[in-house]
C-alpha cells in the first residue's frame, strides 16, 4: 500500500480540519471528504463534530458502517493516503478463507478442535468449496437478492461444471463416472458430510431467497425422477437438469392443501385410448416454479395420489408470487389446464404417489436442517462483531450482561444443533436408504423442528442487539434484518414445525414396547 499511496504523519493529516479543507483517518488510511461531505447520505455534520476532522476516525466510521463501504470504488477513490509506519489492522470479507470470531465455524473447522466424522478429505472439499461460493457465487448472490431476478446462468454453469448439481442430491448411482469437484472426491467416495458442506458453504452467502433459487427445485424434484421416472424419461430429464439447462420444481402444494397431501385437488384422468394424462388444477407457493422447465406434480387420480412430471407447454401458466424474500427464489402460483401429458411421465405406480414422496422427504428435511444449523452461525458472527465494536453508555455492547446473556443463547443453541445434526448425518452415511426411512423420519423431523425454533428466537434475539439497525434493510444489520424477515421459511417449508414434532412422537410411539410400564 505505501507504494501505491503517499505516507503522511498524523501530524501532516491533523492540518487538514477545516470544512474547505477536511482529511480523515480511518484504519490508518487518508481520505480527503472535502467535497464528498456535501455527498455523504448521512449529512455533513458527521465529519464535523468533535474529533473528527484531521482525526483518526476509525472507531466513529464503524459504530456506522460495515467494511465494505471501504472497498466501493466511489469510496476508494477518496483515499489519498497512508499513515506513515502503520498498517491497516482490519480486515474484510476474505475469499476463502475461515473466521476467526469465535463460533462463527462449526467446530470442525475451527483450529485446535477434533471430529470423529470429518476426515482430511472432508477439509480439502470444504475449502474448495468455500473458494468456489466466495468468488463465484456470492458476488451473484448480493445482486439477485437485491433485483429480484433468478440466479445468474453463468452462476450455474459454472456449478454444472463442477458437478455441484448432481451432489447436491446426496450420494448414489446418478455420481457415477461424474468428476467431482475436479477429481478432489470420487464418486463412490462421496457421502452426506460431503453434502452437508455443499449447503452449509451456499447458506454463507446470507441471501434466503437465492439459496432457493439456485436450483433449490431440483433438490426436491428431480429425486422423484430419479428414482420412479422410467429409464427412458431419466435419460432425457436428469442430464438436462443436473447440467444446468433445464429447471425442475416440486409442484405437491395447494391452497387448500399443504402438508395434507391427500387433500390435492389437482386431477389427472386418462384419455380414453390411456396414452395420456389430462391434468388440471393449481399449485401455489411452488420454488422455483416461474422458471421452471419441468414441474413434479403430485395429482389426485381414480386410483388415489399419484405424482407425475409435466413439461411446460401448452396449459401450463405460472405467476409470481410476492412473499417475504426475493423474488429470485422464483415462487410460483401455477395453473395446470387441461394438460396433455403421455402417460410414460408417471413417476412410481399409479396411486402410490405417497411413496414417492416420502422417499425423499427425509433428505429434503435434512438438507434443511443443515442450511439452518450454519445460517444461525451467520447471526453469531455478526453480533459479535457489533457488540465488539458499537458503544453504548460510553462502553462496548458486550460489556453488558444482558447483552453475553443473548449470544450465550445463540451459541448454545447453534452448538446444539450442529452437533446433533453431525451425528443423524452419521448415521445416514452408515445406514442403508430402507433403513434410513424406518429409524431417521422421526430424529430428522424432531431436529428441523428444533433448529427452526431455535433459529427463530436467535433472531429475535439479534435484532434486540441491533436496535433499529436490526429491522433496516441496509447497513449494519442488513444481514439480521435479512434473516429475521426470511427465517419463518425454514419453519414451513419441508412440513411445518408442529407436523413434524408430532410426527416425531407418533414415530417413537409407535417403537413403545408393550411390556413398558412405570
């Protein structure tokens, strides 16, 4: 830096105080706001007040602005400077690279700590994949939140080509011959704690809406494909999905029916010479559908709820729907009239439509549970980071009890989860798919639903330390403001928080020996 800037004793900057004539300091950087205090969206009389002018303004600058601010080009152009015989003491956002706020990685990865599930493989997939989401993905995550418009196709290809898509639905025969993130994994190597770093490095990024809507349709809706379509129909659906040219959804909700699957109102009827499907009906609050290419449908029919894939085309209408995040998660009301679908697009046995979905239902609860377990860390980092840095009553935030008593709640809860969440995702990786289904809906419905609450009262929790800045969508606390507004998905979203608790009662009612007795 001191080659690219000129050095100036503090000394040199402290003459440069007046409203003609203002300097700052900040990090021990020189800026020169003369005429960009006039500009400055928070008024001028901030770079007046008492210690400002020609003063080192670092510790003001951050009680109001994030980091990056710095790093915009209008206001790297300000800087004319460096103190002569320091260095910059603060730091970024670093591509790559692991935190260092305590709490803010899952233990595995902080340095000092053991895990007996992650291996050497595991940490060489996970900083590939941090520098992967860092530089590619969350530069497109910040826009497409911001405008509303579905992930960047440059975005996606570039996951395509890594195979992203394809591990991104867990381990299994689809991986087969595919190279893995560049040969770091193979295959037959891949399991859930692979996953399970796939989705907790997307989560980082903090945009709700674009985490969905970076295929979050295909996670849920093509596994139906997969595993029920015809040979004929995989070899046409899933390359052109798992490449990135084609987008798929799962249509199962309707107005009048959301986790009562068996209460869809949308038919399918045969044509009279049977080639075909007739299907009519609506979907609503579909992920992805607006952009979707191919819709999973599940349909009621004469022998009962049967699920089906429909291609767009002609009948098939879907509208965006305006919910609490972007847009770019591409939610969908979608009308389906009098759709002509071959009959060969019947995914499983016609009326058995509800082993279908269950058949995935516990690994789209999982996948989940692992975006909320490593979004909740987002909330540790940056209150901690504001309590460190913002005074009040002329002290840091976090020299308030009541204060350590939130983030204690917000750790402890986080901690929990992840580590309850480390040891369902080892079991999967050792249990075989019949046994996951017979042993896993229960803990993995019990733990969405307490990682759900638990993310929701942190919230809370994180806009009480924010104050206003914690319910505006710029800023400070635009990242906690984010999240509160966005953390009731997770809540819905995969069967709602009391559904899934009760499911889990009635699981382990169900293995309550007869003999047990008080």
């Amino acid at each position: 830096m001191s080659l690219e800037y000129k050095s100036y004793t503090k000394d040199e900057v402290a003459k440069h105080n007046k409203p003609n004539d203002l300097w700052i300091i900040i990090d021990s950087r020189v800026y020169d706001v003369t005429r960009f205090k006039n500009l400055h969206p928070g008024g001028t009389s901030v770079f007046l007040e008492e210690g400002i002018p020609g003063q080192d303004a670092t510790e003001a600058f951050f009680g109001l602005h994030r980091y990056e601010v710095l790093e915009r080009p209008q206001y790297k152009r300000l800087q004319i400077g460096v103190i002569d015989g320091e260095e910059p003491q603060i730091t970024g956002r670093q591509p790559g690279a692991l935190s260092k706020v305590p709490y803010s990685e899952p233990t595995w990865l902080t340095e000092g700590y053991y895990s007996p599930y992650f291996t050497d493989g595991h940490r060489k997939f996970q900083k590939a994949m941090r520098k992967f989401i860092d530089e590619v993905v969350y530069p497109d995550a910040q826009a497409r939140e911001l405008d509303g418009k579905r992930p960047s196709q440059s975005v996606v290809d570039a996951m395509a080509a890594l195979n992203l898509h394809a591990m991104r639905l867990g381990p299994g025969k689809h991986l087969k011959g595919l190279t893995l993130m560049g040969g770091i994994v193979k295959p037959e190597e891949f399991d859930y704690f692979h996953e399970l770093i796939i989705t907790q490095e997307v989560v980082r990024c903090g945009a709700r809406g674009y985490g969905d809507g970076l295929m979050g349709g295909c996670v849920i809706g093509l596994p139906p494909v997969l595993n029920f379509g015809s040979p004929e129909l995989k070899a046409k659906v899933v390359p052109e999905v798992l490449s990135g040219k084609k987008y798929i959804c799962l249509a199962i909700s309707e107005a009048h029916a959301g986790s009562d699957v068996f209460g869809l109102q949308t038919t399918a009827t045969k044509t009279d010479d049977g080639k075909h499907w007739i299907v009519t009906g609506t979907k609503k609050w579909i992920t992805n559908g607006t952009f979707a290419d191919y819709f999973t449908v599940g349909c009621k029919t004469e022998d009962g709820f049967t699920v089906i894939l429909i291609e767009r085309g002609e009948g098939v209408e879907t509208k965006p729907i305006k919910t609490s995040y972007s847009s770019t998660a591409g939610t969908a009301y979608i009308t389906f009239d009098n759709v002509k679908v071959p009959v060969e697009n019947t995914l499983g046995e016609e009326g058995g439509g509800i082993f279908v979905m269950l058949s995935n239902f516990n690994h789209e609860r999982w996948v989940m549970c692992c975006a909320s377990a490593r979004s909740q860390r987002l909330l540790i980092d940056e209150c901690l980071k504001w309590t460190a840095q913002r005074k009040a009553f002329g002290k840091p935030l976090n020299s308030l009890a009541v204060i350590r008593g939130k983030l204690a709640g917000m750790i402890a809860r986080t901690e929990s989860v992840q580590s309850w969440l480390e040891t369902i995702t080892y079991q999967m990786t050792n249990m075989s798919y019949k046994e996951q289904a017979s042993k896993l809906a229960g803990p993995i419905a019990f733990l969405k639903m307490y990682s759900t609450r638990c993310a929701q009262e942190s919230a809370t929790d994180a806009v009480q330390i924010f104050g206003g800045r914690g319910i505006t969508q710029t800023g400070m606390g635009r990242f906690i403001e984010h999240y509160h507004r966005t953390v009731a998905f997770d809540a819905l979203l995969g069967g709602a928080e009391d559904v899934l608790a009760d499911l889990g009662v009635r699981q382990a009612m169900r293995g309550m020996p007869k003999t047990a007795r008080l």
